[in-house]
C-alpha cells in the first residue's frame, strides 16, 4: 500500500511491536546505566553545595564572633589605656611635683649656706682686716714713738702705710 | 528533470508524512522507515545520555572542586531537562515516594520520545528520495515513483507520527499505570477505585445503583487515557509535518497547473520563509509532546496511589513546602 492511501490510524503489528520492545529496552538500559549514576552525580553535588554553603555559614558565624570578642577586647584595652595614662598622668604630676619642693628646697638651703658662708667670710674678712688695722697700728705707733710725728711725717707715713697695706694683698 | 521533481514532491503532503516501507528487507519482510528509525533513535538516545551520563557524573578528586562540573554543553543541557523535569515537574506531581518508583521510566519515554519526534525534524527520508530521483533512471522514476523512492530510503521519517509506534508507547504507560494501582492498591483496591472509591463502595446502599456505571467509565478510562496519549502525539507529529510538507507543495502545485516558472519559484520563496517559521513551531512542538506524554502518564499514575497518600502527594492543598500545588489534569 502506498504511504499517501495509507490510513493514519492503522495499527500495524511489527512497528508497534518494535515500538514496545525498543522503548523498553532503552528504558532498561537507560534505568540501569544513566539515571542512576545523574542521580548519584547530581546528589553528590547537592551535598557538596551544602556543604559548602555550611562550611561559610560556619566560617562567618565564627568570624562574627571572632570580630565582636575583638571589638570588645579593643573596648577593654582602650579603657585600660585611658586608666594607664590617668595614672602615668598623676604620677608625673606627683614627680613634678615632689621634684619642684626638693628643687626649691635645696635652693633654699644653697641660699642659706651661701648667705652663711658669705656672712662668714664678711666676718672673717672684717676680723682679719680688723686684726691687720691693729697690726698696722701697732706699727704706725711704733714709728711714732721713734719721732715726732709733723705733717710731712705723717703724711709720709700714711703714704708708707698705704702701700705696705697695698703690698700686702689686702 | 521537471518532471520527475514534481513527482517527488507528491500529491498527497501526507505521503511525505505517514509510515513507509524503507530499502531494508529482513527475511523477506521490508522493514518500514518507522522501525528503522525506534532501532536508531534508541541507540542515539542511549548514546547521548550515556555520554551525558558520564560527564554529570562526580570525576577523580585529582580535579579538586571541579570534578563536581558537568562537562559539556549537551550534558549541561540533558542535566538542565533532568533536574528541571525531576524536581519542578514529576516530584511536585507524583510526591518523593512515586517520583523515586517511576523517574526513571517517565524520563526515559521523555527523552526517546524526543528523540524521536527531533529526528523527524530532519528531512533524511526525503533527502534520500530526491537523491534517488535526481541520481536514478528518471523514466523508470517517473513511471513507479512511490515504489522506486520507497525502495531508496535507508532511513527517516517520523515515528512518532506511527500510529502504531505511539500505541506501543501508550501501552507502556498503560502498563505502567495497572502496576502502580495493583502495587499500591491491591486487587480490592483497585476495583474500589474502579467503582468510585471508598467512601462510594462503603456508603450508602442508594449508591450501588451509580457503581456498574462508575465501573464502566473508569474501566474505559483506564484504555481511553493511553489511547488518548497515543492519538494525541500522533497527530500533533502529523499535524505539523503535514503542514510543512503542504507548504513546499505550493511551488511544485503552480509548476504542475501549468503555471510560469517565475510565479512557482515565487510562492516557494515565499512558503519557504513560512516554512522556516512552521519549522521552529515544530521544535518546541517536539519537546513539548515528549513531555505532555511524559506528564500524563505521570498524572495517571499518581491518580492510582492510596488516596490519603494521594492528597498529600498530589499536592491539591498545601504541600510539603507549603506551596499550593496544582490539582492533577483531568485524565482526558
């Protein structure tokens, strides 16, 4: 029969009998050799993907964490650094000032020794001079004694004096 | 010459469409194209997902994280319609627990059915044909066209456009859809649901009345729903190829009226514009028939389920995922 007289609707025995064992066959086998090893194949990617959708989850749970126990300590050490220099702060001030009172202390006490040494020597100075006056006097009353003491005399005398006591480092 | 072109392009659009003998004789019985074209599609179809197969598939852990990537754009593609089709479609529908049973069968028709209807997208049987015309004794052509063509054609056609071949699909289904009722049913479960269902057989006595006619429909449902599957993909297979082939008739039509060559040469221009068009009508016609076939068969077999498993599988409320499904097509 020609395929243009032919009836669409005719049911022929060996293309559907084909049609039942081909399709069956390729279902078998397609059952057994394909499906299960996309299913295993996509299952195992699945779980991979999981996995590692987990794993970041977990990775930025303990991030968050990490970060927050930083911030924290960050808190902490800045408020231990304001107490520390607080304290550094008072103990300068207190070294400061300890050192200014000794400073001044001592300066009053070099002014004291110094005003003491001065008066000393002022004393000593007055003494020896006093004490050399006397030396000269004696001196002077000795010339005297040998003559009688003019103007002119005395005038030279007071002269000899002079550089004598002028000679003498005084 | 002329001649023997338009011989070849036929009368009847049909003859280019529907089942003929091929050049193949086993044993004395010449093998329609139909059957050659079931033997190859079965092997391109097994071929194909077997290489997809082995590129889906998890490789050595020497390739580190990208053993888990599927290689190649077809296996890409063939993993896109298996997911897409398991997860969005089939599960949904049929439940975790009958989705696991029947994936396999239902993906399987699915893809050669697809197979089948893409190979008839490719005109090899007419190719074939013209090459015979155009190569071969144009006398002895023109004098026995149909006989001289068909005894040339190795391969092609459509066998999804086989009536035949789609019932043999259909009764697969068929098949398909007693196992699951018997399996899940039992035997007394499955003449409940043939006669209306638990609540019908166990109530009232009024009811008796309705169930030998409750029987009866269900019983020719239960034959109507695969010989529904079976016309139904046959005849969209037939329908768009006839179409097409009634389109580059058009040119060959004028010529043999008598009309000018310029004006035939025209039209073929013309309906060759809309043929190209019709052409990727057909595509998304081919996988769209693969998967109504595959559905309903789904449909139907998850109609056959226990009926408290039934309503939380079919998702006619609220799912598991507390999405709202939608309820099962009618079988029809």
């Amino acid at each position: 029969m020609l395929a243009a007289d032919a009836n669409p609707m005719s049911v022929e025995v060996l293309p559907l009998a084909t049609a039942v064992s081909v399709a069956l066959l390729t279902v078998i086998v397609l059952s057994v050799a394909v499906w299960p090893k996309i299913a295993k194949g996509l299952d195992e990617r699945n779980e991979k993907i999981l996995g590692e959708i987990k794993a970041a989850e977990d990775a930025r749970a303990q991030a968050k964490a990490a970060q927050e126990e930083f911030e924290r300590k960050l808190i902490q050490a800045q408020h231990d650094a304001d107490a520390m220099i607080k304290e550094a702060r008072g103990q300068a001030q207190k070294a400061a000032d300890d050192l200014r009172a000794r400073s001044e202390t001592e300066l009053a006490e070099l002014k004291k020794r110094a005003n003491a040494e001065m008066d000393a020597a002022r004393r000593q100075a007055v003494a020896e001079l006093e004490a050399h006056a006397a030396e000269l006097a004696v001196s002077v009353a000795s010339k005297v004694l040998g003559r009688v003491i003019d103007a002119k005399d005395q005038k030279v005398l007071v002269e000899q004096s002079i550089k004598e006591f002028a000679s003498s480092g005084r | 010459m002329m001649n023997t072109l338009l011989l070849a392009a036929g009368d009847n659009p049909l003859a280019h469409v529907l089942d003929r003998p091929s050049a193949i004789t086993v044993g004395g019985t010449t093998l329609p194209l139909s059957v050659i074209s079931l033997v190859v599609g079965s092997i391109v179809c097994i071929g194909l997902l077997l290489l997809a197969a082995s590129r889906i598939s998890t490789g050595p852990a020497s390739e580190g994280n990208a053993r888990f990537v599927t290689k190649g754009r077809i296996a890409q593609i063939i993993e896109v319609m298996v997911v897409t089709l398991r997860d969005q479609m089939l599960v949904p529908v049929m439940g975790e627990r009958l989705a696991k049973r029947w994936v396999p069968l239902l993906l399987s028709l699915f893809f050669f059915i697809l197979t089948l209807n893409l190979f008839g997208l490719v005109p090899f049987a007419d190719l074939q044909e013209l090459l015979h015309v155009v190569m071969g004794d144009h006398a002895a052509a023109e004098a026995d066209m149909a006989h001289a063509s068909s005894n040339a054609i190795y391969f092609g056609g459509t066998a999804s456009a086989c009536f035949s071949v789609t019932l043999g699909l259909a009764a697969i289904s068929f098949v398909a859809i007693w196992i699951q009722s018997f399996r899940d049913l039992g035997v007394k479960g499955t003449l409940e649901h043939l006669c209306g269902g638990h609540d019908v057989v166990h109530g009232p006595l009024a009811l008796w009345i309705v169930i030998p006619i409750i029987f009866a429909v269900e019983l020719a449902g239960m034959f109507i729903k695969p010989a529904a599957l079976a016309i139904r993909l046959m005849a969209n297979m037939v329908a768009g190829h006839t179409l097409m082939a009634v389109l580059f008739g058009f040119g060959a039509a004028v010529l043999k009226a008598g009309g000018p060559a310029w004006a035939a040469g025209s039209i073929t221009l013309v309906a060759g514009f809309f043929a190209i068009l019709i052409t990727f009508l057909e595509l998304f016609v081919a996988f769209l028939q693969a998967f109504i076939f595959m559905f309903l068969t789904a449909v139907f077999i998850s109609l056959m389920a226990h009926e408290d498993h039934g309503h939380e599988e079919h998702g006619h409320d609220q799912g598991h995922d507390g999405q709202t499904h939608a309820e099962p097509a009618p079988a029809h």
